[in-house]
C-alpha cells in the first residue's frame, strides 16, 4: 500500500500490562505505527501516558470521544486509520460504536462488550457501516494451532467425535481483589466484567479456540460453575458439557481458583481417523495420533505444515515463539485486510477472529450461567 496503518489506542496507558501487550504485538510485523491515543478515563493521565510513548502532544487526547471527533477532522494522510481498544470490559461498547459511526475500523478485545445486547447493536452497526472488526482471541494466531486448523478443515482427522478443552489458572485462589489489586478487582465486579467471570476472562478463549480448531459450533451446554473466593458474586471455576452442531461431545473445564497453574490452556481433538493435542505453555508442538502411524509432531517452520502455519512462522524452526509473536498475527491478519480494502482489493477468507466471534462469545457466556442458574440444565444458545 506504501504506507504502515495508522493506530489510535484506547486505554492501555502507563502501568497497564495488556496496553503495552497490543503496541508491542502491532509493531512485530512493521505494518502499524501508533499516532494517538486517549489512554485512560483520567484525561491528565491519559495526556502523560501519551507523551511517555512519544507521541505529539496533539495527538494526545483526554477522552476517546475526544480522540475519534477529532481525528475524523483531519486530513487523510495523517488521521488514525482504526482504533485498538484495550479497556476492561465495560468499556468496550461506547468507544466501538462511535468509531465504527465515524469511518475507523476497530480491534477489540475480549468479551466484545458488557451485555449480550450491546454485542447484537455492534455486530448490527458493523454490518451497516462495511467497517472491519477484530477481536482479540490472540491464542488462535500460533502456527500449530493454524496447523491444527487446516488438518482438520482437510479431514486429516476424519469425523470429529470428541473435543477436551481446558483453560485453568490459579491467580484468584486468594482474595487478591480486596489489597487494591486492578486487574483482579476490575474482574469480580459484576458492573465492569458482566455476568461472567472466568467465563468471560477466559472461557471465551478456550470456547472461541475450540471453534476455530474444529469449525463446530456449540449446540447445547450444561455448566456447573463455582464461586469460590470469599464474597465473589461471579463464577471463578466452572465444568461444562457440550453438544456440538455435529453430533460430537465436549468438556470444557475452566478456573482462575487452580492453585499451582499459571496459563493452562490446552485442547485435544479426537476424530475417527486421528487425534491432536496441542499446549498454550508449550506452544511450539502440535501432537497428532493416528489409526495406523506412528505418533508425529509438528513444530513451526518444520516439516509437512500446511500454508496456514508456514505463513505465521516468523522465523527458523527450532526458534521458539510466543505469546506475543501469536497475538501479533491477529494484527498481522488484520492489517492486511484493511489495507486491501484501502487499496481497492478483496481478501475471500479474512482469518482472524471477528464481530461473529464476539457474538458467539457472549452467547457461550449468557447460555453458561443461565444453565448454571438451572442445577446445570441443558441449555440452548439463543440469538
């Protein structure tokens, strides 16, 4: 296009570990500058975050209403191109649906919104406005799970019979919400996170990279959540059962209350010709079982790896890659499609999450805890 994308950011100011995660991750693959911001609610923080990170003191802004009335006034060639916004949850909603009604793409992270009703307007303005949406489920940009993908999109796994996905971490085993600590505090507050809890903080990724692996989409669920900190009205554990569209059976077990685990998301994947597993912690193996073969294992850069996962590997293989180098490729991806349609072009099968995501998370979320509010009844997703 012969330019990098523009990038104003909401919230993620000074302090703020996600923030400092999407700049970082924007700026991997050399596509994306960051030109302004509106960082925090505080107007005088946000203005000092901003000149923390360089950026012209014009270009700081106080608020984001601010931020977005103002660079739609500018000329083409200096005004943001779209917005990052790294908030906690209740804050998703006003910034999303005021730069998608003033011209700007959006990257968002996750849950896309507070309420399941504020997902539906998004996704409704979205489809009026022709703008783009992201959403942050930075798990599905590792290569082996691209490669996970793409085996089973190529039926390499035959019908898929069973589906295990865990996401388990242990930081909210103690009531750390009450010694002032903000991103724990934030997360127990129905007012600010939702109705969900670890479901929304995490149960959307392991629900959201359950889908992409597979392609199938929840039918029924039945959870059993838990609340197990002192004075915690939302769930911090849960144990689900699913129904999958196909006919295949799932277990989903979540918890911000597992003493001892750290970032355990993981998944298995069993089908009638083979099977796969694959590790968040270990991210750089994907394991594969089949009927007749030996076991085999597939690493990034390596041997046999479909174009999904090539076209993510950064660099040789053996080289192992992280956290932020999968979080950078829903940039990436994104990038690529905005600057196709800057540039008069069409991308078939854009693959980063998007605004249909965001709606099946919130709906994962809202089916949850309604069966949960049953004694763990089945439980139909409704739209």
């Amino acid at each position: 296009m012969g330019r990098k994308l523009r990038m104003g950011m909401i919230g993620g100011g000074t302090g703020s570990f996600i923030g400092d995660v999407h700049r970082k991750a924007a700026a991997i693959d050399g596509m994306i500058d960051l030109v302004c911001g509106a960082f925090s609610s505080n107007a005088e923080k946000s203005k000092a975050s901003g000149a923390a990170l360089f950026l012209p003191e014009d270009r700081c802004y106080g608020s984001f209403e601010e931020m977005i009335l103002k660079e739609i006034e500018l000329p083409e060639s200096i005004r943001m191109d779209f917005v990052s916004i790294v908030t906690p949850n209740h804050m998703h909603f006003a910034p999303a649906k005021l730069a998608l009604e003033h011209g700007f793409h959006v990257v968002c992270d996750k849950p896309m919104t507070l309420t399941l009703e504020q997902t539906l307007e998004i996704e409704s303005i979205v489809e009026k406005s022709g703008k783009i949406f992201a959403l942050t489920h930075n798990y599905t940009g590792y290569p082996m799970v691209k490669q996970a993908r793409a085996m089973v999109e190529n039926g390499d796994l035959g019908h898929i019979r069973k589906i295990q996905v865990q996401y388990l971490q242990g930081w909210l085993s103690t009531a750390v919400e009450q010694t002032g600590q903000k991103q724990a505090s934030w997360r127990v507050d129905p007012t600010k996170s939702g109705i969900g809890g670890a479901l929304g903080d995490i149960g959307t990724h392991a629900e959201n990279l359950m889908g992409y692996i597979t392609g199938l989409k929840i039918k029924e669920l039945a959870a059993d959540l838990g609340r197990f900190g002192e004075g915690r009205v939302l769930d911090d554990d849960g144990n689900l059962l699913l129904r999958m569209e196909n006919g295949a059976k799932g277990t989903m077990s979540i918890s911000q209350i597992a003493l001892g685990e750290e970032n355990n998301l993981a998944i298995k994947v069993y089908g009638d010709k083979g099977s796969l597993e694959w590790e968040q912690e270990n991210p750089n193996r994907l394991i594969t079982h089949w009927l007749e073969e030996p076991v085999k294992v597939y690493t990034p850069n390596g041997n046999d790896l479909y174009d999904a996962a090539l076209n993510v590997s950064r660099i040789p293989a053996g080289h192992p890659e992280g956290y932020l180098e999968a979080f950078a490729t829903i940039y990436k991806n994104f990038a690529t499609h905005v600057m196709a349609i800057l540039s008069g072009e069409t991308i078939e099968r854009p693959d980063y999450p998007t605004v249909k995501d965001g709606v099946r998370g919130m709906q994962f979320i809202y089916a949850a805890v309604e069966s949960d509010k049953n004694n763990a009844a089945w439980t139909t997703f409704k739209k």
